[in-house]
C-alpha cells in the first residue's frame, strides 16, 4: 500500500541539509513518505510590521489554502513568529487540520555557530520533534503529560531537549485510530 | 493524558477568542468562546466552567463588572482577568473583587499553560478532599448504594451472600442504575478488600487500548514499547478485576478473557511467559447477553463462565419509594462539590422526582439534581429548576415526539403568563430570543 505523504514546504529557508533530516526522520517516526517541496515565498501580510513578528495562523492559513491537495504540508520557516495572544511561538498547527508550521528562530543555542558541531545537532533535534510535534497536532493529538513524548507541551528548550523526537505508546494508539478513522 | 478541565475565554476580539481557545485546546482542555460579558453570563445560567478567562476591557459591561457578577453568584469561581495594558491599579481591583490571577497579553508561552495547569489542579485537590469528607461521612451500612425498596433489599442481600465468597459475579442493570457502584460494595465486603478494586471498561476504548491496558506488554512489543509494562490484570493482582461493559467486549477480546478465566493465566502483549492471574472476576453489563449470544455476538463459554451469579439492579422505575432519599444524598454530595447552600428540595419538586419515569435511571436523577442546584437561585429545589423534560412528566402523552411535547409546553406556559415573552423566558430558563425562534419554528400565536 502506498503510505501517505508528507510534504516539506521551505518558506523562506535555504538550509537544505535541515530540511533532508526533517523529512528522513519524519519517515522514520511516522508511517508517512515525506518530500520536500519548491522554495516558497512567506505570504504577503504575514508581517506584522508593529510586533516585527511574523503572524503563524495567517502563514497556516496561506498554507491550507495552497495545498488543498495534500494529504500534510509542514512550513519550515527562520523568522519570528507570533499568534495574537501569544508573545512567540515555535510553531503552529491546525488542530486538526492539513497545514502545521515550525520555525527555526528561537530553537538555536544563541549564537547559533555552525561550525560548532554539537550546536548544530542540538538545533537539528529541536528543529526534528516541533516539527513532529506540530504534525501531530493535525491528527488531534493534543499535549501530552509523558515528557519522554514528542508530543508533550513545547514550553522551554529543556523540554524540548528532554523529549525524543518519538511518540509515546498512546499517542501512537490514537495517531493510528485517526488515521484508520480519515 | 489530561482530564479535560472546562474553560470559558471572554473576549471581545475574534482573533484573541481564536488563538487562546485553540492554545488551550492543545493542551487538551475544553474550550468555550463567549464575545462580551453579556452572553458569558447568559451561558453560566446554565452550564459551570471550572476556569474562566476574561478580558478587561470590552464594550458594553467590561471584564471587572462581569466578575462581581460571576463571584456574586458562585463565591469560588476561579477567574483569571486579562488585559492589554498592565496597570497596577486594574490588577489590585481584580483580585480584590475576587479573580484567582491577571495576565498580560499578548501571554508568555509558559507562563499561561503553568498558571492554567496550576489552577486546575488546585481545583481538583479542594474537590476530592471535600468529596472524601462527604463520602467518609455518608457511608451507611451499604455504603453509597441507597434504597430501602423490596427489590433493593434483595439486591443487597444477594451482595452479603456473594461478597463472602469467590465467584465470578454478572451485574446487569440498564444505563445509570449503578452497576460499577454495586461492584465495589461486593469488593469492599469481599476477602479482597486489602487489594485493588481495577476496572476496565470495554465500550470506552479502542482494542488495541484495551489488550495493553488489560494485559500489559513486554519491551519491544510494538515500536516505541521502550519497557514492559504490567497490565490491569497484574495490578489487580489480589483485588477484584472490573469487566465494565463485557457486552461490548471485541470477539477477539472475547476469546483472551476466556482463557484468562478458565486457566487463570495470561501473557503480556509481545511475551512468550504465561503469567499467574490472581483476581476476583466482577462483570457488568447493560445488554440482554442471553440475547446476544443467541444472535451469535458473544461467546455462548464466556457467557456461562461469567453468569456464575447474576444479581440484576432494578431500574429506578420500578422503586420509587427509593428516589427521595437517594435526591437527599446526591444533593448532600453535590452541594458540597458545587459549593452551593440549597438544603432541601420543595415538596412540589420531590412529587414531582417521585412521578418521572427515570429512563437514565439513578445517573438520571444525580444529574437533574445536579442541574437544579446550579440554575437553581432559592435555598431550596423547586419545580422550575427542574429539567423542562422532567417538568412535563405526566403533561403530555409519552408517546409524542419531543418536538411536539416541547411545542404544547411551551404554548402552556406561555399562556399561564398571559404572552408576556420576557417572564416566560425566565421560566423557561432560556433567553428570549431563543423563545421568538421556538414560537416562530411551531408557529405559535396568541388566539
């Protein structure tokens, strides 16, 4: 059977050898195929030019819109983003929904210096569970208490440098109801 | 996984509502959105949140009247008051006037999901200790199963006779007559009592949920089973194991708990060892099982393997002279959960109780009791803080459909209040707009 595919969608980013990890590893969490698709531009209104933030819903939105098609697109971005009532997120996603978002901008060991080689594992492992972490907002899934889940709430790097990029045995079981259920 | 707490977020701003309901939402709590303070009270008439997020400043009546409203009304209401502005003096007057917190938007990530979580749990500490001191309290000889009726006597001696044995016991009774409550008094009464009382309950999850849960797994069972893990069945181990709902058992599920009970041992999910079971088997169910062997749904040897002995728990219908103390308890127990002072219930309103028919049976009769004390406004239940479905027992033939039980009520009471629309909205406990659409949808009019 063929399994369902997961598109990467770079906005904005040029950091190819991220983007390969993410997919490689979504394909090897998830039951899905993962590709990544054309460079994209960040939509037009996306900046809110008060905040000097990105606004995440209306990228979303924009993403959702675009891939009607898709079975999941997940945006990779490197800017700033916010939603109206909070300060900054890490990523978004639609709950459920086709479209989640991730960015890179806050999930670097400030200042990020590439050539530092456990700094940019550790980015990469961050970049890899909220990436995962957001997909599987769009399947329902919502926080979990498990701090060894992908899926336990994103609130500070230490736990986002605690949990694995895998989910726990029971958002395992509900992933594969809901997919079993669409 | 998170019990879901339920949160109601008062904004006058669409994308505030959106946002910080889907934020809340993730993290697995029950999300209400109300867009002013007005139709926020309006759904407090009839329905209690256990948190209450609410913006200063909105049009019309701002955030801090709103709370003097809600705290009048409920004294322990938690409300977290939240504006745009940080302003010292706001924030003084919200918690003088009785709000738990006060945040300024837009919110840290962590600190409003800790602030969440933190009030949620103090809830839940304050209400199970309250709850534990009722219970320790009203525990009679028969513990929370009341009733004095001929067919509860006989239900409550067959418990004494099979409480001192070992048997497998199946428990059938329709919806809400207390099965799982009857289950635990045989497990408190039993030889067992030191150990767990464990249940499980088929109709509630999924098969694969159940086989872990019921029998464990081993390390590297399925991916991601990093360790073993004991099932229900081992940690009922001592204890009395509770089937609920067998009926809806999967035929393979089926076929495991067979062997489980014929051989008393099992193997985790992934194992190779056969483990010893050492459980009393407590069985329930609200299907005719008799029924749904002969129709081929379920195992005609487990069948007989549970029906060991049946005690059937009659439905409240049939012992009505059971229903006034059984109103008396729950709203001892409820009161003390809601926080609320009504102490009795009117006479009028306990006939009225005594008439109904009851087809949720006892759960039925927790949850009308339940209601009235939170619509309810007097020091007493009366008849208008009953459900409306419950006011018209013995109204309106039963066999109309409820639509048009609905349309002949509400004709009724509005008449009794001579079309004034206003009071009979009141009365009706629903606003008047949704009284306009109900008469405009039967086509009501004065003649």
């Amino acid at each position: 059977m063929t399994r369902r595919m997961v598109e990467i969608v770079p906005l904005e980013i040029t950091d190819e050898d991220l983007l390969r990890r993410l997919a490689s590893e979504i394909t090897r969490v998830l039951p899905f195929e993962c590709r990544i698709a054309d460079f994209r531009r960040l939509p037009d209104g996306a900046l809110d030019t008060t905040r000097h933030q990105y606004h995440a819903t209306r990228i979303l939105e924009h993403l959702d819109a675009s891939g009607q098609s898709s079975f999941r697109q997940l945006g990779v971005t490197a800017v700033d983003l916010f939603t109206p009532i909070l300060r900054y997120v890490f990523g978004e996603a639609m709950l459920p929904g086709r479209a989640a978002l991730v960015s890179t901008y806050r999930l670097g060991i400030a200042p990020i210096r590439d050539d530092r080689p456990r700094d940019r594992s550790v980015f990469i492992s961050r970049v890899i569970k909220e990436g995962i972490h957001e997909l599987g907002h769009t399947f329902g899934l919502t926080h979990c208490d498990d701090p060894s889940c992908v899926m336990t709430a994103s609130l500070d790097m230490a736990r986002i440098d605690a949990k694995s990029t895998q989910l726990c045995y029971y958002c395992k079981i509900m992933l594969e109801d809901e997919l079993a259920r669409i | 996984m998170r019990k879901r707490a339920t949160i109601l977020v008062v904004d006058d701003e669409l994308s505030i509502r959106v946002s910080l309901g889907d934020l809340l939402r993730r993290d697995g709590y029950q999300v209400e959105v109300a867009e002013n303070a007005g139709s926020a009270l309006e759904m407090l008439k009839t329905r209690s949140f256990d948190l209450l997020i609410v913006d200063i400043k909105m049009p019309g009546m701002d955030g801090l009247e709103m709370l003097k409203q809600v705290v009048e009304d409920d004294p322990e209401a938690s409300v977290v008051m939240m504006t745009a502005y940080a302003s010292i003096g706001s924030a003084v007057q919200a918690i003088k006037l009785g709000a738990i917190d006060y945040v300024v938007k837009p919110f840290d990530p962590l600190e409003i999901g800790m602030l969440v979580e933190r009030i949620i749990k103090n809830q839940h500490l304050h209400r199970e200790h309250e709850l534990l001191k009722h219970q320790v309290k009203s525990c009679g000889s028969f513990g929370p199963m009341i009733g004095q009726s001929p067919a509860m006597l006989k239900v409550f001696e067959l418990v004494e006779d099979v409480s001192a044995t070992d048997s497998v016991v199946l428990i059938s009774g329709e919806s809400g007559t207390g099965k799982e409550v009857l289950a635990r008094m045989i497990h408190d009464r039993s030889s067992r009592a030191e150990g767990l009382f464990v249940g499980v309950n088929f109709g509630a999850f999924t098969e694969s949920l159940v086989e872990s849960e019921l029998f464990g797994h081993e390390r590297g069972a399925f991916t991601g089973a990093d360790s073993s893990k004991n099932g229900l069945l081992e940690i009922a181990s001592g204890g009395t194991l509770f089937l609920d709902e067998i009926g809806d058992a999967s035929p393979k599920m089926q076929i495991d708990l067979l062997r489980v009970l014929q051989e008393r041992k099992f193997r985790r999910v992934g194992g190779l060892k056969d483990v010893e079971a050492d459980f009393r088997a407590l069985a329930a169910t609200n299907r005719d099982l008799e029924q749904a062997v002969e129709e081929g749904s379920f195992r005609r040897d487990l069948y007989y393997r549970l029906n060991v002995v049946q005690i059937h728990i009659p439905p409240l219908r049939e012992r009505r002279e059971d229903v006034p103390a059984l109103a008396q308890h729950f709203l001892e127990m409820l009161r003390v959960r809601l926080n609320k002072r009504t102490g009795s219930i009117s006479p009028q309103a306990m006939q009225l109780l005594v008439n109904h028919d009851w087809p949720g049976n006892v759960r039925e009769l927790e949850n009308a009791i339940e209601r009235a004390l939170v619509v309810g406004k007097q020091k007493r239940i009366v008849l208008e803080d009953l459900p409306i479905a419950l006011q018209g027992s013995g109204e309106g033939p039963s066999d109309e459909s409820l639509d048009s039980w609905e349309k002949s009520y509400i004709a009724k009471k509005l008449e009794q209040y001579d079309w004034n629309v206003s009071r009979t909205a009141q009365i009706l406990k629903i606003d008047r707009g949704t009284l306009y659409a109900k008469i405009k949808k039967y086509g009501l009019s004065r003649e």
